[in-house]
C-alpha cells in the first residue's frame, strides 16, 4: 500500500496522472457492499462509472425537497462508521467465503435492506413516472438515465442497469451524509471554544443577512469570513482523513517511486491539512487564512483538498459546500454556543468510521435576542 502524505505527490498522482491512479481496489468488502462493484464510490474506473456518476451528479444538481428521502437517509448512521473501520475479511479474502465476522455479516444486512427498500421504491417510481413532475430524488435519477438514452454510447448504458440506480443510494449513505454531519459537529465544538471567532461570525451575519430573514445560498459571497470559518473547521477537523482509498490502473510512477498495478493508494488528507511547510501556526484555528487583504475569500490554498481532486473528486462537493454554509449561517445567525465552565476546548476524536467525529461533548446554547 502507498500513502501520500503532501500535495505534490497527491497532485502528481491524482492530477498528472489521473488515470492511472482512478481504479479502486480489489477488497471483498467493496464488492459487496456495491453488489459487485455497481455504485459510484467502488466502482472501477470504467465507461459504465462515468456514466453513472454523470447520471447521479445530474440528480443530485436537481433542486428537491424529498421528506421520504430523508427519512431513508436517517435509517442507519451505523452503515458509515462500520464501513470506515475496515474488515478482517479484507486481509484475508479467502476467509470471508468460509467464515465471516460478526461486524461484516451486520454491515451486510444493513445494506441488504437498504438496497432492498430502494429496489421497491425504485419500481413502483418507474410505473408512476411523469417527467413533467418530478416528485423526488428517484424521480431525478430515473429523469437523468432516460436523458442519457438520446446523448450517450448505448452500449455503455445498457451496462447501466437498475442496480446501479439503486446503488446510487447507498453512495449517498455512505458518502454524502455523515461527512456533513460530522462536519457541523466540528463546526460547533470549534465555535464553542472560540468566542472571539464566533463573535466575528455573528457581527458579519448580522451586518448581511440581519434577523428578521434566514440566511439564503445568494447570501454565501457576501459571508465571507463565515465561509473561511467553515474552511478552516474543514482543515483542522478533516471529516474524511484517509478518503477512500484509490487503487493504480497500471504500473506508474509517484514522487520518483515506482508503483506496479493494482496497488492500493491512500490520499492522508489530514496530513495535507496539517503539513507546515503550507500551514503557518498549524494548529491555531485562524479563518484569516483563506481571506484576502479586502476580506473576501482568496483562492483555495493549494494544500487544502478536504473533497480530493481528480477522477474521483467527490461527487458532492457543489452540493455539499453550500449545505454545509447554510446550516452553519443558520446556527450562528440564532443561537451563541459556548462550554460549560471549566471545560476544556481541545477537541479529541471520538469515533466515527471512513468520516471520523469529535468525542460527544457539552455546549451551552443560548437564543440569540
Ligand atoms: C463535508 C462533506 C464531504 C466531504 C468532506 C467529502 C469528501 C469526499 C472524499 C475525500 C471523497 C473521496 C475522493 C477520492 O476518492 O479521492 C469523496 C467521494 C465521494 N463523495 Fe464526498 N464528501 C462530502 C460530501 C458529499 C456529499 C454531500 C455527497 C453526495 C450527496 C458526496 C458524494 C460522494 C461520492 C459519490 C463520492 C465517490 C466519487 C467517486 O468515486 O467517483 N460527498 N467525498
């Protein structure tokens, strides 16, 4: 296995060499838990994952507000952070056809179910569709494939089949929903234990958006030291340290190192994000890093890649950025957050699985008059 721990590497593999480092690996976990290798997240780097994630991307992009989306979404947390802990059966793929462990068997059922659930949904979407009305996020997916019938290859789409729909399902589990969750606890744990970073905060959302209306995604260029805020909770609490792990379509080469197919590749997004050759005071929280002299948010600093880049460049980041602003603009326009007296602000990482998250811990959260 290689692991890269700086950004010229990570930029030589993923951006130089893009292709070549665009496969994911062969683990026995993943095959299951894609039904053979058909979602977006471990799908190989294939025509028929391109489309897929064009098609899925399309989706998403589609404004809905899908309460039994949401619902489904909730189901289980326990997915993600199984997934993020690894599988005995990895190591050893001989074992899991003989005996498997009690964790791989959990996880399993869990995505069963899921996949299962969705398949009827799925059905009974297909028989109802109108694509004048677009009801959900189903709906969008289905709406997404058919639009690709008139545009592209058809024999790349008839690979496409209603499993991969189905799957795009379990993508968005597994990797859209617990990072911006853990994300927001990030957000808040930092905000309680930085009251002077909190107070600039709230002067500038008070300055912009005022109380008496919430804070819109059109209000975001206009919040910029609550945007570089939120970037630097996203520096210093990378929600996904490790990303999901990348694999080499062909021998190639990185950092002057040579790297023979089918070797798995790991991107260390935390150490990008803790590298001092890039990050002056590394650990000191300071939004300021990310503003220019006029106090409007520069160009991304090179070594901060919290959605990766490349291939495999997470698929939500459009949507993920201004989710993750409004949630937090919204917190911050109403409520002041802060410790308890005599509580510590150091943040120590209490679980979590492929998205890692703060130890529980106790705020005092005030409505803001
Ligand atoms: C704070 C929020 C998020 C963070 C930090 C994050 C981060 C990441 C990272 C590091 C990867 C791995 C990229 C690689 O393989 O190099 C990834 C992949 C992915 N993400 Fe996200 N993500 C977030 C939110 C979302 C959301 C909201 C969605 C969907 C709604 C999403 C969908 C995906 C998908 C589908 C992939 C797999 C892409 C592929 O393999 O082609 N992510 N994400």
């Amino acid at each position: 296995m290689v692991v890269l721990n700086d950004i010229e590497s990570v930029t030589e593999a993923l951006v130089k060499r893009k292709a070549e480092f665009a496969n994911r690996p062969n683990l026995p976990s993943l095959d299951k838990l894609s039904n053979g290798r058909k979602n977006i997240v471990f799908a190989n780097y294939t025509p028929a994952w391109k489309l897929h994630r064009k098609i899925a991307g399309k989706a998403l992009s589609t404004e809905l507000n899908d309460p039994e989306f949401q619902d489904f979404i909730k189901k289980d947390k326990k997915f993600t952070e199984l997934i993020g802990k690894g599988f005995v059966e990895d190591m050893f793929p001989i074992m899991y056809k003989i005996w498997t462990t009690q964790k791989y068997r959990k996880i399993t059922e869990i995505f069963d179910v899921i996949a299962e659930r969705y398949r009827k949904k799925l059905e009974e979407h297909k028989k109802s569709f109108d694509r004048d009305y677009i009801r959900d996020f189903t709906d969008a997916l289905i709406l997404a494939r058919q639009e690709a019938e008139d545009e592209e290859d058809k024999e790349v789409l008839s690979e496409l089949t209603d499993l991969h729909l189905v799957n795009t399902i379990s993508d968005i589990f597994g990797a859209g929903i617990d990072t911006s969750r853990v994300t927001m606890y990030f957000a808040v744990h930092y905000m309680a234990g930085l009251p002077e970073i909190q107070a600039k905060v709230h002067e500038e959302i008070d300055r912009v958006v005022g109380k008496n209306r919430l804070p819109g995604v059109k209000d975001r260029e206009n919040l910029s030291y609550t945007e570089a805020t939120l970037h630097e909770v996203m520096r210093l609490g990378t929600a996904v340290p490790v990303g999901v792990p990348h694999s080499t379509l062909c021998d190639t080469t990185v950092g002057g190192y040579d790297v023979p197919e089918n070797t798995m590749v790991m991107i260390n997004h935390w150490a990008l994000h803790h590298d001092p050759n890039y990050w002056k005071d590394v650990d000191t929280f300071d939004p300021t890093r990310f503003l220019n002299e006029e106090g409007k948010l520069s160009m991304k600093p090179e070594s901060w890649l919290p959605f990766s880049a490349g291939r495999r460049v997470c698929l939500g980041e459009s949507v993920a950025k201004p989710e993750l602003h409004l949630m937090f603009a919204s917190i911050m326009q109403r409520f002041k957050i802060s410790l308890p007296e005599g509580t510590s602000p150091e943040i120590l990482i209490g679980g979590g699985g492929a998205a890692i998250q703060p130890a529980p811990f106790k705020i005092i959260v005030k409505e803001r008059k």
